[in-house]
C-alpha cells in the first residue's frame, strides 16, 4: 500500500441600450448572521464533499516529500522542513522484531523449501516416505506446539516444539516463505505464499495462538518497508527522506517497546508497511544504502517521525514539539488526488450511520482548526435531522463517511438546476396557470414527449396576487418552488411539494411592488443557486440571488437599464447549449432577442433569433418540453391555442407545432 496513514494515536447585461451598475437597495429580508457554516441537505439527496490532505497531516507529507524533491531539495533538507528541530544520528543496524498481522494469528505454514530450519535443525524433505511441501505449526490445547507436515496423503505429525518455534533458511540467504493474506492486482485479498528476509518465529510466549514475528536487521526490514510505503519511481531524495523517516520510525517504536513484548512494531499502517521481498526495488534499496543508519533524534531520544500522503498545504500539530501546524508549499507541486480530492456521500448512508436524527436536514459545520482554505480542517460538527442532532468531532465523520481528511467542505450547489420547471419529481417540464375563472392553480405535468400526462390542481386563491411566477427551485429541494406578490408589495412563496397541492406560504420579502415584472431565471450568477430578475417601470433590470434555502443572498444589484422596451422577458435556462442561464425578449414589433448568459450575472451581446411574434399573447419557457435535451419556447395564441417552438439547442428554433388548445381560460401562465 503506497502512501499510507499513520494512524497511531497521537457571477452586467449587454442589452444593446444603456447599462447601469447601480446597487440598489435590497427589498428582501435576510436572515441573522450565524456563527456555524451550515450546509443544507442537497436536492438530489447526495452530499459531495471537496477536501485536501490525505491521513493525519501530521510531520512529513510523502506528496510533499516528492514536491521538495522535484523542486530540488535534498533529502536532509526535507527532512529538517518536516521535522524542525531534530537531529541526525547513526543508529548502526539493530534488529528489530516486526508482528506479521498479514500472516495473522492461528496457523502459521511454512513452505518447504531446501535448507528450512526449524530453531537451526535443518527440516526433512520426506516423512514416512512422502515428499513435504509444507509446514505448520499450531499450538495445542496445553499450550505446547505441534509441527506437522503435509504430503500427498494429507498432514502428518513432525514434532512437538517449545516456545519459540524459530524458521529460518541460511542456505537461501535467510528467506523464509509463508502464508500471507496478500493484495492481489484487482485490489482484493487473498492468502497466498510470501517471502520474507531474516527469520520467523511462530510464538515467543506461551500462548493459545500463533503469534508470527519476523525478526531481521533494520536495514534488510526497511528494503520492503520503503517501497510500501512510497512509489520507488519517485525521486532519490524523496525516497532517502522517506528511509530515514521509516527508520527513525521503527527505532521509536523499538525504544517505546513495553517490557515484555514480543515484538517492536507490526506490519500494517497501524505502524508502517512492510510487505516482504515483494515490496523491494532497486531505487529504494539504493536509497536506503545512501542514508545507512541514519536516524532522526530530538533531544538525544528517538523520535516518533509520523508521516501521511499528504497534508493537503498545511501540516497539523502533533504529540511532539517538532510535530509542527505550518504552511507547506510543497504538498502540491506535483498534483494529485491525495492534496486535492471530492467524495460523494449518499443522505442514506448519513441516515444509517446516524438513525438517531431520523430524516437529514443539513450539516454544520461549528469549528475548524484555523489552518488553510475554508478555515482548515474540521474540528467538531454537527448532523441535524428531523428527529435530533448528534454532535461529532472532524475525525469521527472522516472515518465514519470514509474521507480522506477532517479537511473538507461540502460543495454541491445550493438549488436544483431550476430547468425544466418540475413540480412532481420526475425531472419532466410541467406547466403552471391560474384559471380566469376561479383562481385555481393548475399544475398540468409534463410527458416529456410535448404533451401532459396529468392535469391537477396544486393551490387556489392565486386570482388575487398582482404576481405569480415560478420561482424554479428556490428551496433546498429537486421541486419547483411557486412566488406571488400581494398588494402590499409583500412576496411570498409557495413550496413545491412533489406529492400534490403546494405548501404552505411563507414571506420572503417586501417592497416588491416597485417592479412591473418578475421573472425566475434559474442560476444567473454562476454560484449553482436559483435566481430572480426584477423590472422597474424605467426599464431598470434588477438580479436577486437566492440563498438556496428558500430566501436571498445580500448581493442585489441593477444590471442593465432600457429594458422597459420589451414586452415580454423570460428565460428558458440555457437555450444556446452553453451551460449558462439565458433570457429572452420580445418588442412590440414581435422581434425576438436572445441574450446569452455570461455565468456570471450579465450577458453577452444580443442576437435577433425571430420575428411576427406579436401573434402570441403569452411567452414562456419551462425548459426542455419534448424531452430532447434542448430547452424549447412555449406560447399562447389569440385564439388560444397553445404552440411550442422546438430549441435547437444552439440558440435557435427547429419547427413549431400546437401541443394544446382552449388555454384562454387561464388569466396567466406562470414563467
């Protein structure tokens, strides 16, 4: 496993008129500020998360190592950034006493191989007669261990053995094969034969289980811990810091060893990696040789040199004086998935990991260690859910969720895209009216195919608003979402609910009755949130952004003057194909406009794209209606005949053809 964890504890519209950039003042409420980042539950119920860092952060950076290196930095130099303070030292070659959890307790097997010995007494090739191909040893219910061998005709007794049970092979220059669980090419594992260098001893104590331990200079221990642990293409002086820091690793935990334990450090990244003559490289046997015996020393102690993939740009603060929080300008010169990285989280799986909270509202995020972008890694946080809240530290929603670090911020958009206008969920256009007659609400949703597959009434009263309009997804949901203006000037709105008539209305705001038109045009400004476009009577064009909560973002501003011309303005989502949000306008002459979406809440110049569309008493959009993938234009006759004119997708029509007759019944289509 290369680059492993210690885990040890320790958005100005070009309108073809004047353009004003005047702030105006905002005519929304806003909520109070709050101390904790909080991050609503995403429409599309999956959380995505962007983080830096991979593993603890604490000490060297192997991603970092491999950037100093590259920028030319020299092993010792690597080392002195990583851990400031400390000292080299020659530790000569000792032996160090690795617990093989790979090999795992239980049964230990031993290939038989010429010249195996067993506590130096060379091991038969044949017993009874039959070839052995293998050893085991097992211990027995009084504690003694039985050696037996296996043939053709299965296993047979060997001899009994006291503790410990030494395999070594000197002919094969100290190689011993065992049974591992080993890491196979399509990343799963298996038990499988590996070799390793010195010798294994099956049980130092008395015990009820094997307790394999491979016992072997520190030099020939780091040739298979280096390349495990770091990439052996990487540069030489990444790979001699990384020799010594292993080193100086394994002679902490050798130096830290409690009296009477069998063995110093283990094989996994619960110590660091060691994975047998498998692991060994040409390029990492050289580094080793290169820094032979040196070690890191703080004060004339060993020191307990952690290390991780990466830091993300900053280290964190460790057990240790020389375990420091610093910037560090290296872990990220050569990119990679361990400095920078996303991960996607289902609200399922939050809900399963968390029951408690019931159904998942949203996350806060309530403090992080100050250190980097966002703020840095994440300290505590907190789930909320419909039944409660749990309160946890950053490591334990890292482990819980399978981050790579507690330095992470959740970054899906804040609104579903807000085309098509879908009120049930199904992703499908539907469209809204408000029936002349009685002021019903009318939801009549989409086939995709240009037609309806329903026909339903979603809310009443809505005769008496000077405005209804569909705002697209303005709430943290997939559901479009429904605004009116009272006589007031007061705005309200109406929640898409999915399974029927709308929820109930709340305020969002006040003063609007100074604009003579509003009208939704899903993400203007490029932050993934839902947008409004409001007209005054002097044709000044006003951007509200939402907050993708329900409300607004303080950032309202005019972005373009003179559109008091057009008799109709809406948008149809992106209609040129580009990604951006788009409007459209039409003059009293029936001329057509397109004003692409710059992404950023503006426009690129306008281009003419129709003519003689006074024949149409109403214009809209509600996104894709046929179900190509391409936002198309609906409209009203005089006669009341419903016409949809089918988008290119590149800013233009294809053909038009009535999809819907009667539709003067309605006093207005909503936008």
């Amino acid at each position: 496993m290369f680059l492993a964890e210690r885990v040890r504890a320790s958005r100005l519209l070009m309108v073809g008129v004047a353009i004003a950039m005047v702030t105006v003042t905002t005519l929304v409420s806003s909520a109070p500020a709050q101390a904790d980042e909080t991050y609503p539950r995403p429409w599309d119920n999956t959380v995505t998360l962007s983080g830096h860092g991979y593993g603890h952060g604490h000490g060297m950076s192997q991603w970092g190592a491999y950037g100093a290196a590259t920028k030319g930095s020299t092993w010792q130099a690597i080392l002195g950034f990583y851990y400031p303070g400390t000292v080299l030292a020659n530790l000569g070659n000792p032996t160090i006493r690795v617990r093989l959890d790979a090999v795992g307790p239980g049964i230990l097997y031993v290939s038989n191989k010429t010249g195996l010995e067993l506590v130096g007494k060379p091991m038969p090739a044949t017993l009874g007669g039959a070839a052995i191909s293998q050893y085991r040893v097992r211990t027995l219910a009084d504690g003694v261990m039985v050696v037996e061998g296996r043939s053709s005709a299965g296993w047979k007794h060997y001899t009994y053995t006291a503790f410990p049970a030494v395999f070594s092979n000197p002919s094969l220059g100290s190689i011993v094969d065992v049974i591992a669980s080993v890491r196979q090419p399509d990343g799963t594992t298996k038990r499988a034969w590996r070799t390793y260098r010195g010798s294994i001893v099956a049980n130092w104590l008395t015990s009820a289980s094997i307790t394999p331990v491979s016992v072997l200079p520190m030099e020939t221990y780091l040739r298979a811990v280096v390349p495990a642990e770091m990439p052996s293409s990487w540069k030489p002086a990444a790979l001699a810091a990384q020799a010594v820091a292993a080193r100086s690793y394994a002679n902490n935990d050798r130096a830290s060893a409690r009296a009477g334990r069998i063995y110093d450090t283990c094989d996994t990244t619960s110590c660091q990696m060691y994975s047998g003559v498998p692991a060994e490289a040409a390029t990492t046997d050289a580094a080793i040789a290169a820094t032979a015996g040196q070690t890191l020393t703080y004060l004339g102690e060993p020191a307990f040199t952690q290390f991780s993939a990466a830091n993300g740009g900053y280290s964190v603060a460790g057990s240790q004086p020389y375990l420091v929080a610093k910037a560090d300008p290296y872990d990220g010169v050569v990119p990679n998935s361990a400095n920078a990285w996303t991960k996607t989280v289902t609200v399922a799986a939050i809900e399963a990991k968390w029951p408690s909270i019931g159904t998942y509202r949203q996350l806060r995020i309530i403090s992080r260690d100050g250190h980097g972008q966002w703020g840095g890694r994440v300290l505590t946080a907190a789930i909320d859910g419909s039944a409660g809240s749990v309160t946890v530290t950053g490591e334990t929603l890292r482990s819980a969720l399978g981050l790579k670090s507690e330095w992470f911020i959740p970054t899906n958009p804040g609104s579903a895209p807000s085309y098509p206008r879908d009120f049930t969920g199904d992703r499908l256009a539907d469209i809204a009216a408000v029936l002349a007659s009685n002021g019903d609400l009318r939801m009549y949703a989409g086939n995709g195919a240009s037609g309806a597959k329903s026909v339903s009434v979603i809310g009443t009263g809505f005769g008496g608003f000077l405005k209804v309009f569909t705002a697209g997804t303005w709430d943290d949901d997939a559901i479009s979402d429904v605004m009116v203006q009272k006589s007031d000037g007061s705005l309200w709105l109406y929640p898409g609910t999915a399974a029927g008539p709308l929820g109930p209305s709340r305020q969002v705001g006040t003063g609007w009755g100074v604009y003579d038109l509003v009208f939704p045009v899903g993400d203007f400004g490029g932050d993934g949130l839902s947008d409004l476009l409001a007209r005054r009577p002097d044709g000044g064009l006003v951007l509200y952004s939402g907050d993708g909560a329900g409300g607004f973002l303080n950032n309202t501003r005019q972005i373009g003057a003179g559109w008091d011309i057009f008799t109709s303005v809406f948008s149809p989502g992106d209609f040129d194909g580009d990604g951006r949000s788009d409007i459209i306008a039409r003059t009293s002459d029936g001329l057509l406009y397109l004003y692409p979406g710059n992404g950023t809440g503006g426009a690129f110049p306008r281009r003419r794209i129709g003519y003689g569309w006074n024949v149409l008493s109403t214009i809209f959009s509600v996104g894709d209606f046929n179900g190509d993938g391409k936002s198309d234009v609906l409209g009203r006759g005089w006669d009341g005949t419903l016409w949809m004119y089918t988008g290119n997708g590149t800013g233009g029509f294809l053909q038009k053809k009535a999809v819907g007759a009667g539709w003067n019944i309605f006093m207005r289509i909503l936008p």
